[in-house]
C-alpha cells in the first residue's frame, strides 16, 4: 500500500495547460466517482484549482500508480496529446506525497506564500470526495492531517499575517486604526489605478462611504457611479475632507495637493478623531509634515512597498518555521501509515496471542505443582490448539486481503478488534515481518519458545 | 482555609502573568489558550477565597487594607475574563494580569487577620465597595490609554511587529477608555460621597484635608475634566491615552498614601 501524487502547478506548466486539465467544481463529482472506479486505485482525491491540478491516490505500488493517474489525467483532457503533459508533471510517492499535500494546504506552495484561499479550496476538495466515498482510511486520515496542519502554521506562524499588496497593506493599517470599518468614509483624490484597487480593497472591507474627487468633474461623475459614491468639485475637497476617515491620494500633479494645514483643519472640525492618509502618487501628493500632526496617520508609496517587502521577508522566515512544523508531522502520520500494513498487524497479533497463550500456560503449571513432562505438553498443546484454532480465520482473512484495496481497513480493524497497540510499538515490525511473514501453520508447536 | 484559597490565587496569578507578558513576544497558540485558563481557575480560587473569608469573618471583607487590594485584583481579573469572552482581546490580559498580581502580591504583604468589626465600621464596605470599583475602572482605563500609546507610536513610527498585529485598533482603544471613565467617575464620585458621609457619622467631619482626602478630590476633578474635555473639546484619542495614564498615576498616590499615612481607618 503506498500514497502517491500526480499533478502539475504553476511552477511546472503554463496556464494554458491547467486551464485545459481544470475540473471545474460541477464535473468534480464526476470526476471523482471515475476515479474511484479506475483500475488500481483504492482511494482518491481530486484538488483543482487555478493553480494546481493534482491528484492524490492509495494504490498497492507507486509506480504502477503513477501510470494509473497518468492516464486518468490524460482522459480529463483527451484533446491534449499524452506527450504534452507528462513533461509537466510531478509524481510523489509515500512521505514526499504527503509532505507535498501538507505544504500545499500550509500555501506554502502558493504563488503567494500565505496566501489563505488554498486551505479552504483543499477542505472543499475533500468534501466533494467525501460526498462521492472516493476516500478512505488512509486518505481521510491523511486530508484530514493537511487541514489541521494548514490551519495550525496559519495561526502558529507569521506566515499569512502581513499584506504582500499595497492595496491589501493598506486596509490592513486602516483596519488597526478603525475597529470598524463599517460606516467610515473614504475619500479619493485622482483616480489613478492604484487609488481605485485601493478604494476596492476597502469597499470589499466594508466602508460603505465613497467620496471622489479629480480635476477633471465628469471623470469624478464617472467613477463615483462605479462605487456608488458621491462626486466632489475638486477645489471643495479641502473642506470636505473633515468627513473623511481614510483619504487615498493619487493625482498625477506634481506639486502637494493636500496641505498640513488642511489636515489640521479637518482634524480640528473632526474633533480629533484619527484620520488615514495613503498618498500613492509619484511625486507625492501629501505634504510629509502631516504625518508629524496627532491623530493623522500618513502613509506613502514607499512605506507601504517597504512594509511588503519586510512582509515577504518575514513570510519566508517564517515558511521555515512551518516547514518544521511540517516535517513533525509527515513523520506522525507515515508510521500510521506503516502501521496499517497488514503484514505487521499479523505478526502483532501473533505475538499477542503468544505472549497470552504463554503466560496462561505458566500460570496453570505453577497451580498443578509438579506435572510430568508429558502432562506439561499436553497442556502447551491444549493452550496453542485454542489460539491457533481461533486465529485462523481472522489470519487467513487478513493474508487475503492483504493485497487489495481493503487491506489497511482489515488491518485498522484487526488492531482495534484485538487491541494491538502495544504490541505494534513493541518491536521493529519490519524485521518482525521477515520472520513472521509466512502464515504459521496450526500444527507449528507454538510452545517452543517457552521456558 | 481563606488564607490557602488566597495563596493558591496567588500562584496561578503568577503563573498566569508570567505567561501573559510572554505572549508580548511572539505567538504561541497554547500558552495563549493556557494563559486564559490559569486565569479563569484563578479567578475560581480568588472567588472561594473571598467567598470563605466573609463567611469566616461574618461580615463582607472590605475592612482593611489587605482586603480591598485583593478585591480590587479580584475585580480587574473579572473585568479581563468578560472582556476577553465578549471582544477576543486577549492581549489585554498581558497588562491586566501583571497589574492584579501586583495588587495581590501587595496584599499579601499586608496584615492579613481579621479584625473584629467595630459597630461604627458596619457600612464602611459601600464606601469601599464604590471607591474601589472606580478604581478599578480607571485602571482598564489606564491599561486602554497605555495600548493605545502604544499602537499609535508602532503606528506612527511605521514599526509594526507582533504587538501591533495583537493590539486592537486605535478607535476601539479610545472607546474602551471613553467608556471606562464614564463608569469609573460616577463610581468615584459615590465613593467620595458616602466616605464623606462615614468620615461625618465616625469622626464628626465631612472633610479634615489629610493627604489622601486631597489625593481624591484632586483625582476625582482630573477626572471630571478629562470627561468634561472629551465631550466638549474633542479631548479624544492621543490626549484623552496621555491624560488616563497620567490621572492613573494620581489613583495609585492616593491608594498609597492611605497605606501609608495611615490616617484612613482603613491603615
């Protein structure tokens, strides 16, 4: 049994290429239940986004499963001819596929490191194959892992904490100025690109008050219709900006449009409520010396692009961290991986039945007192004929299946029935599974061992 | 057993503010989760330890020094543990916490038996009761004047690291401290008046100017014209934090003079 990966990202292939492999969220169910059915796979799971398009998979051997995706892969777009994707892709198997998937729901494979969509499209990947059962053990465990982990560096780390945009930056400053920012006004002075994506940012924050103005009226007219916002004659704005909580300037003039006094005039009719400026014209707009006045918070270009390049800094400081974080749990959930091979769950069971059938013999000799050695051996026979009898089917059933697809619920299923934590921790299986490999036959005499 | 409770109080408070002022540093989900939770069971102990203590004593335990400075920490940590549940400022409590243990530590220092109550101080605990919820007020007043000088310099110097992920916004900050004065003042202003009152029915004198009776009536009219300021004037925001935190100074002076001196009844 082994977890394997196949897909590509936008690292490995252009747009032009995941857009064609892309299944869109109305074909996943679909898509899904293929899978499922797909020869020599046990399991399945489908992420697509703009981005990314992989799938994961439980299958008896990686190489056989990459050939299996591969295929599947080929018929979602069976226009694109094989050779023109395989280049493109990436194939991990075992701990590299699950670190993979849990990299991916921390963003830290993201175009933007941090970036929070990722995390919330995984858990609807996961629901959507939930919805089809193309998931089980090992996969739900595995999914289930990559969401908490990515939720975890999310609130453990630094990772998504600061903006990586200038518009983004900005709402984020003015969110530790207001509380709210529900009902605050926001004023626009030029609407330049930048100005615009910024009022966008702040509207889509929850300022409900848009206030433009520009040199040119009808263009004010023009704009403030899009933001459902009122337009202001641009030689009155001075007077207007006492109403304004969060002033975005960007003007192509080349001299200071907004003055300290202004500011001070407005702050004075504002009775001193904090006021927002973000000037991101070039040359600025906003006299510097309004950022030395109480209660205004003045914050250009320069500022705001330094501040996301500190910010993508911390973000990579910070990606190690989860990648430890990471790393940590890759290791946890591959020994549950191991431990749902069947092949280590019977010798576990073997030797729990040994150890029982070994100490119960002890404990009834040293209550008969003396015995012969005949007598001795027929009560070692009588105890490993009761084990032996009874644990033959639940061997034989678990040999079977130990190749197909089912084998690690047997195997969950075996270790809970007959409580074999213990005895998986116990000693190395690998090498225990060397030894025990072969079913042991009824009549083994299985009181060798004893003393 | 009021004194066990109270010792346990102590502990977990100590725990609990040495957690608190780690979490200024960085982010750490559990110690976060934990930290809350020494200080709910903390509170719980401090809840006990009242509790027994009046039933010990008879009467409500806010007749000596000691006594009121454990009701005042057992008060702010009330006020933390609301404010937490109802506005997730969890940062808070890395300036309440250090501020209760403070006050709890100090009590310990205090004389801690229980005295017989003299018939004369049998209504004495309103006026306790009143100065110190103002007090108490007046600190988370204190606490949200220090965030918000805090925030606004990470802010103005364009500094911003985990404390100003963790501090909350500037115009909530300046409502907390709005809304704190505007309950602390009439509380203060109670206090005042029913000490004046016992200082009348005990000693025969509203008033006999000792230092902490200036210290205050000098607090009680600072406050007044902050308040007085804010609706006015606009003294809001920058000035309002900077005069909170400076009138919380005065609080602490008069407290300490009652201490001190030793004039108060309560010494």
């Amino acid at each position: 049994m082994n977890i394997v990966a196949v897909g590509l990202n936008h690292k490995t292939a252009p747009v032009e290429l995941r857009e064609r492999l892309a299944v869109p969220e109305t074909r996943l169910p679909d898509a899904l239940a293929r899978l499922k059915r797909w020869p020599g796979i046990a399991e399945g799971i489908i992420l697509s986004t703009c981005n990314r398009v992989e799938l994961y998979a439980v299958v008896k051997e990686a190489e056989q499963g990459f050939d299996s995706l591969r295929d599947y892969l080929g018929t979602i777009a069976p226009e694109v001819p094989h050779g023109a994707i395989t280049p493109h892709l990436y194939c991990l198997d075992g701990r590299d596929a699950i670190r993979h998937l849990f990299r991916v729901a921390a963003s830290l494979d993201s175009m933007v490191v941090g970036e929070p969509q990722i995390l919330a499209q995984v858990k609807e990947a996961f629901e959507a194959a939930l919805g089809q059962k193309s998931t089980g053990v090992v996969l739900n465990k595995v999914v289930k892992k990559a969401l908490s982990v990515g939720k975890r560096v999310r609130t453990e780390t630094g990772i998504a904490e600061n903006a990586v945009s200038v518009s983004y930056a900005a709402v984020e400053l003015a969110k530790k100025i207001f509380q709210n920012l529900a009902g605050k006004t926001v004023l626009l002075v030029g609407a330049g690109e930048m100005a615009k994506l910024a009022a966008r940012h702040l509207v889509s924050a929850g300022m409900q008050h848009v206030m433009i103005t520009t040199r040119n009226y009808d263009l004010a007219v023009d704009v403030a219709k899009r933001f459902n916002g009122v337009p202001i004659p641009f030689n009155e704005f001075p007077h207007e900006m006492a109403g304004a909580d969060i002033v975005v300037c960007s003007t192509g003039a080349s001299s200071y449009v907004i003055g300290a006094a202004d500011v001070q005039q407005a702050l004075r009719s504002r009775r001193n409520r904090p006021m927002f400026l973000i000037d991101i014209s070039v040359p600025r707009n906003i006299d510097p010396a309004v950022g030395a006045l109480d209660n205004a918070y003045l914050y250009n270009i320069d500022d705001l692009q330094g501040q996301i390049e500190k910010n993508i800094e911390q973000r990579q400081r910070e990606a190690m961290k989860a990648e430890d974080m990471i790393r940590a749990e890759v290791g946890l959930v591959a020994a549950w991986m191991k431990s749902l091979e069947v092949v280590p769950t019977i010798v576990a069971l073997r030797r729990k039945a040994d150890d029982i059938q070994r100490a119960e013999v002890e404990r009834i000799l040293a209550r008969m007192g003396p015995v012969s050695p005949r007598q001795r051996q027929l009560v070692e026979d009588l105890a490993s004929g009761i084990t032996n009898k009874l644990l033959h089917g639940p061997l034989v059933a678990l040999k079977a299946e130990a190749d197909s697809p089912n084998g690690a619920l047997f195997a969950e299923a075996a270790q809970r029935l007959f409580n074999l934590e213990k005895e998986l921790e116990a000693a190395p299986l690998a090498e225990a599974g060397e030894r025990f490999g072969a079913e042991p036959s009824e009549a083994a005499p299985q009181g060798e061992d004893a003393p | 057993m009021n004194v066990l409770f109270f010792e346990v109080t102590l502990l977990l408070y100590f725990l609990g503010t040495i957690l608190f002022l780690i979490q200024l540093a960085g982010r750490w989900e559990q110690v976060s989760q934990s930290s809350f939770a020494i200080a709910g069971i903390g509170f719980f102990f401090h809840t006990l330890a009242l509790v027994s203590r009046m039933i010990e004593a008879g009467h409500i335990p806010l007749t000596s020094m000691h006594e009121a400075l454990s009701f005042f920490s057992w008060a702010l940590v009330l006020v933390f543990l609301v404010v937490e549940l109802r506005y997730r400022i969890h940062i808070l409590g890395s300036f309440i916490l250090p501020l209760a243990f403070i006050s709890l530590i100090s009590a310990a220092a205090l004389p801690k038996e229980i005295k017989a109550l003299e018939p004369i101080f049998r209504n004495v605990w309103m006026h306790v009761t009143f100065s110190l919820l103002g007090t108490v007020a007046f600190a988370v007043a204190f606490i949200a004047g220090l965030m918000y000088l805090i925030q606004e310099h990470l802010l103005k110097s364009k500094h911003r690291n985990v404390l100003h992920h963790k501090l909350p916004a500037l115009d909530f900050l300046d409502d907390l401290n709005s809304k704190a004065i505007s309950l602390g003042f009439p509380l203060l202003t109670l206090g005042i008046i029913t000490g004046a009152l016992f200082a009348e029915f005990a000693r025969g004198s509203f008033l006999n100017w000792n230092a902490e009776q200036i210290g205050a009536l000098g607090t009680w009219l600072f406050y007044l014209v902050v308040l007085l300021g804010r609706v006015t004037i606009g003294w809001r925001a920058k000035k309002a934090a900077y005069l909170t935190v400076v009138g919380f100074a005065g609080v602490i002076f008069t407290l300490v003079g009652v201490i001190v001196k030793g004039q108060h009844p309560f010494a």
